[in-house]
C-alpha cells in the first residue's frame, strides 16, 4: 500500500500547501507532546513520593496519644492521656507477633555542647527496633543496641546536621557530647537525605532517656509506640490495627469515636491513599492528554475536508480514467495518516527530549525522575494510527461520491 | 462502434424535472470521426456524458462495440471506461503536480500496469504527440497547446476504441486550434472512432460528417 508512488503522491499534497499541512501537523504534535511531558512529569511525582516512603518502612504501626475529644464515662473532654510501660506490655501482648518495635521519647529541644560550643536540638529516646523502622542509613559506628537499653547506657547516635553544625564536620564517634549537662558517648552517626529535621536528631537508648530526661511523675510515659508488622498484607494489618485501637481505647477510657485521645495510624493506608490519589492524576492526565488529540484529529478531518473539495476535479479526472473508489479512498487515508504518524512522532521526539533534558535539573523531594514509560509511546502511537484513519474516513466517503460528471463541468 | 436508440435523460432540481435528452438515436460507425454540435442547453455536454459511461441514462439503448451499456454499476462503467474510452477535455484536465509523463501514465496506472511498462508506454505515446522532450515537465510550465497533446497522448495510451473529445480546441488559438486537429486527424486514420463536441463550424468541417443536437433531439 506504502510504495513509491503513494509517497510521491502524499508528498505532492503535502508540498501544495506547506503551511496548512505544518498547522494541522502542528496541533497533532502538540497534543502528544502534551500527553507524553505531562505523563513523564506525574511519573517523577510518582517516583518522588514513593522514595520518601521507601524512607519510612512501609509496614508499621504507629501509636501515639494526645487529648480527648469528647467526654467518656465521667471524663471530661480534653483530657490527657498518657500510655505507660504496662500498656505498652499489655498491648504486645495482645497482638500474635511483634517482630521489630520501638518505644519513643521525645524532647524538642536540649541543649547539647562540645568544646564550647552549644545549640539545642531535638532527641528521640528509643529502642535498637526504631532503626529498621525509621529506615536509618548509618554513616559511621553503630545504632543504639539492646545492651544499652538494657544497662542505662549514656550513649548517642547523631544525625548529620549535628555533625554540621556542632562538630564543624568532625567525625563525633568515640567523643563526649554533654546533653543538658549530662556526658554520653557518641557511638554512631546517621545521615537522612529525605529529612532535614531528622538530621537533627540525636538518639538514646530509651531506658536513659526515660531515668535522666524525666522526672518521676512521668518516670514511665512512653510517648510513642512504633510496631513493625513485617509481611502482613495490608487488610489485615488494618483489622489488626483497628481491634488493638478499640482495645487501647476501652483500656485508657477513651471513648470509641474520640479521634484524638488515642492514634494509631498505618503506613500502608497513607501510602494506599498515595496510591489512590496516584491514579487520579494519571486518570486525569491521560483524560487531558486525549483530549488533546482529539482536538488535533478533528484539525486533520476539516483539512481533509477543504483538501477533498480543492482535488474536486482532480479526482474528477482520476475516476474518469479508471480511478476504483478504494483507490481514491486510499488517496484520502493516507494522507491523513501519513500526516498523523509524522508529527506524532515528532511530538513524541520533543516531548521525550525535553523531559530528559529536564531531568537532571530536578532535584526536589517529591519530584525524582521524570521518564517516560515506553509503552506509553507506543500507546499513543497506536491511537494516533487509529485517530488518522477514523479522521480519514469521512472526508473519504465524500470524495467517493463524487461524480465525474459534475467535478468535470467546464461551465 | 457506437449505437444510440431512442435515449432519454432527465434532470432533477429541486422539484423540476428537466428532460434534457428526449428519444435521441444515431449511429456511429467504426473509424468515422464526427462532430456533434449545438447550441447551449441543447444537450450536447450530457450526451457526451453518457457516451463516456460517467452517468447513466434514463431509458433507450446505447450499445458500444457490440456490448449493452444499460445499468452499469460503477465498477463495471469504470472497465469499460478504461477498455473502451479515452478523453480529451477543454480545460486539458491534467494533474498540476505531475510531470507530462506521469500525467500520461495515469491511466495505466489505474490498470495495474507496472511502473516501467507505464513508463516506457508513455514515453511512447509522448513520441507520437511530438513531446518526448517535454516529458518532465509540469503542465504550467507548457503552452495550452502542449497540454492539450499530453492530453491526447494520455487519452491515447489505454489504446482506446474511441475517443470522446469536449470542445478540444475551445482554449487555444487558431494555429494551435488547427495542429490539433490534425493531430486528431492522424489518430483517426490509425483507426480510432472519434466524437468532437463543437460549436466551431470549422472544427466541425473538418470532420466526416456532423451530428446537429436541438433541444435534445437530432435534427
């Protein structure tokens, strides 16, 4: 169907109206490079968010507790409720397994200080559990063991803004960092690239914190629970969540729609609904981008239209020197297609060139790597391939129909 | 060749019926070159038409080399088109964007001829009009007289029975008028049945005999 003298012909057409042809061709391109760019763009959108969860593990639970919201059984509301060592206890037991978990103290601010030099920063109580939950990337030394929650260690583990700011860039493991006035020991340094507050953090062993930080009325708060729930699939991480948050909620006399008194949020949902959200937009892109060409396709039709009535008596002619219907049917389609797949292709060129180019320029948390995926080239090649024989048809049929008699009437 | 009886055709516009030709008859015979002339609204144009198989008739016979061309779908007027028929229009009707040579090739190429047979056939027939060094040419690169023989050459390369000429000199000048004419002369006496529509009487002197058309009858 493609030989030589069909390129000669389409080439002709082409070249009859240069600059009609690159309008219409234009507006086919655009529409492809809309798709393709806005397609790549939401993939490092995608690809962003999921590497800052890759950076929280995806599998936990996290409980924590604040004031109430409503009055319960004599309660008033706005009440605080603290989780103790005991429900903590009772809670393991209460689930089938705990395989990773970590206890949490938090102080937004101490002052902490080497060799005169003094700025506050914020520190995290925890047990060895909270590096495979917080998905810490150590830089030097270790993390905080069991041995030091187990013997009240004064030991430290600090983020890279620590060494930054405190340390002047220094390797700090093996020095002594004085706390509020108390030495520990720094035995491990961590750098969080996704993080900016994280690298400021300083952790202890919790059991430490809890003794030196504290005073005895709250000797035993736990502030926060993070439990890991390794492979559990989704579902039943979320039932599981659920019946242990109604058991939490009846044990502290929290009453069960009070949405504040006592949290436990999953991971996986948030990242479910990440994924939901994700999908949307894609939704909403791909909806944009066929638009678009639909758009263009309707260009091509119109073109084809005014083109069919301008070649009036030259089709004219061609049917009255043996011209067949599907011969001028052909003439028509693939002009039209020809017309298509060329400046899809190039909008398909600009398009993948451009996000390459950008790519590298983009270095933002929620934004990595912009790409485009390739059957979505091929995707939008085969509806642009259907597009321009559909736009073909209609104006085809016209010219069918037209009668060498009329098309030739010299009057 | 060529045999009418009793030819009716009627146009429709609107609610008017129009009955251009009403119960035409006459006889062509093989090798004869004729003129048809009339005035204008006297039929001569769908007459014409009709004898090229590009629209049908209403009711008589036309009978052309022996064959029945009564009810003929499209495709089948197409073959005999290409079998029978060749043409030559006033207004030339060549292709604008294709050189002398392909525009005489056109016709082959809608018999499924291959690209160098075409070619060759064509270039031959460019011969005998006198223009094999006008063969590259685009048509708005020649004279009117030089388009009108490609298009006779173009008309003559299916190796047609008969040749239908529209006013063929009606947009050239005397002298070209007359090289044509006696181009189209030669071609006769090779054989080939002729039919020039005319409303220039030297024209039609110079034809065997001449058809006289009036309100859609001969006269």
């Amino acid at each position: 169907m493609f030989n030589r003298d069909t390129w000669l012909e389409i080439a002709n057409t082409v070249m009859t109206h240069p600059m009609r042809t690159f309008l219409t061709g234009l507006s086919i391109a655009l529409g492809v490079f809309i798709l393709v760019v806005m397609q790549g763009l939401g993939f490092g959108l995608q690809n962003g968010v999921k590497s800052q969860f890759a950076d929280d593990a995806v599998n936990s639970v996290w409980v924590d507790s604040g004031r109430t919201q409503l009055s319960y059984r004599g309660n008033k509301a706005n009440r605080r409720i603290k989780m103790r060592e005991n429900d903590v206890e009772a809670m393991f037991q209460q689930m089938d397994t705990v395989e990773v978990f970590s206890r949490r103290i938090r102080i937004w601010g101490l002052p902490m200080e080497y060799r005169d030099k003094q700025i506050y920063f914020p520190m995290r109580g925890v047990d060895p559990g909270h590096q495979e939950l917080e998905n810490t990337t150590l830089t030097g030394g270790r993390y905080i063991s069991q041995r030091d929650v187990d013997e009240e260690r004064k030991v430290a583990v600090v983020g890279n803004n620590i060494i930054e700011d405190l340390y002047d860039n220094a390797d700090p493991v093996g020095t002594y960092l004085m706390i509020q006035g108390v030495q520990f020991m720094v035995v491990g340094t961590f750098n969080d690239p996704a993080s900016r507050w994280e690298n400021k953090m300083a952790y202890l062993p919790f059991s430490t914190a809890q003794k030196i930080f504290r005073n005895k009325n709250s000797g035993d708060v736990v502030d926060q629970v993070i439990v890991g729930t390794g492979s559990m699939p989704i579902p039943e991480t979320t039932n599981m969540t659920a019946s242990l948050l109604s058991w939490f909620k009846e044990r502290k006399v929290v009453h069960p729609d009070d949405a504040r008194g006592i949290t436990m949020e999953n991971n996986n949902e948030e990242y479910e609904r990440f994924q939901n959200i994700f999908m949307g937009i894609e939704l909403f892109i791909w909806g944009i981008g066929l638009l678009t060409l639909l758009a263009g396709a309707v260009g091509v039709a119109n073109i084809l239209a005014i083109a069919v009535k301008e070649r009036t008596k030259e089709i004219g002619v061609r049917k009255a020197l043996g011209a067949s219907s599907a011969s001028v049917v052909a003439l028509v389609v693939q002009e039209s297609l020809a017309l298509m797949i060329v400046s899809g292709s190039a909008g398909l060129v600009v398009g993948v060139w451009l996000l390459e180019l950008v790519s590298p320029m983009i270095d933002h948390e929620y934004f990595k790597n912009p790409q485009v995926d390739y059957r979505i080239a091929l995707v939008a090649l085969a509806i642009l391939t259907l597009v321009g024989v559909l736009s073909g048809v209609g104006p085809a049929i016209r010219a069918v129909s037209i009668r060498p008699v009329e098309a030739l009437r010299d009057e | 060749m060529i045999k009418l009886q009793n030819l009716r055709k009627s146009y429709t516009t609107g609610n008017q019926k129009l009955e251009v030709l009403k119960g035409l008859s006459c006889h062509v015979k093989e090798g004869e070159i004729v003129a048809i002339m009339g005035s204008s609204g006297s039929g001569k144009s769908t007459l014409l038409n009709i004898l090229g198989l590009l629209d049908g008739f209403d009711s008589g016979e036309y009978i052309l080399a022996g064959e029945s061309m009564s009810g003929l779908g499209e495709r089948a007027a197409a073959k005999y088109r290409s079998k029978f028929l060749g043409f030559v229009f006033q207004s030339f009707n060549l292709i604008g964007f294709k050189t002398a040579i392909e525009n005489v090739a056109l016709p082959l190429y809608y018999q499924k001829v291959s690209r160098k047979e075409r070619t060759a056939t064509a270039m031959e027939y460019l011969k005998k009009v006198g223009l094999e060094d006008w063969a590259l040419h685009l048509p708005n690169q020649m004279s009117g007289g030089q388009k009108q023989r490609v298009a006779i050459a173009r008309a003559l390369v299916a190796k047609p029975k008969v040749i239908l000429a529209d006013e063929p000199t009606g947009a050239l000048d005397s002298k070209t008028s007359r090289e044509v004419m006696t181009l189209l002369r030669e071609i006769n006496k090779e054989g080939i049945t002729m039919i020039i529509v005319t409303h220039e009487h030297d024209i039609a002197a110079l034809c065997d005999r001449t058809i006289l058309l009036s309100d859609g009858l001969i006269v």
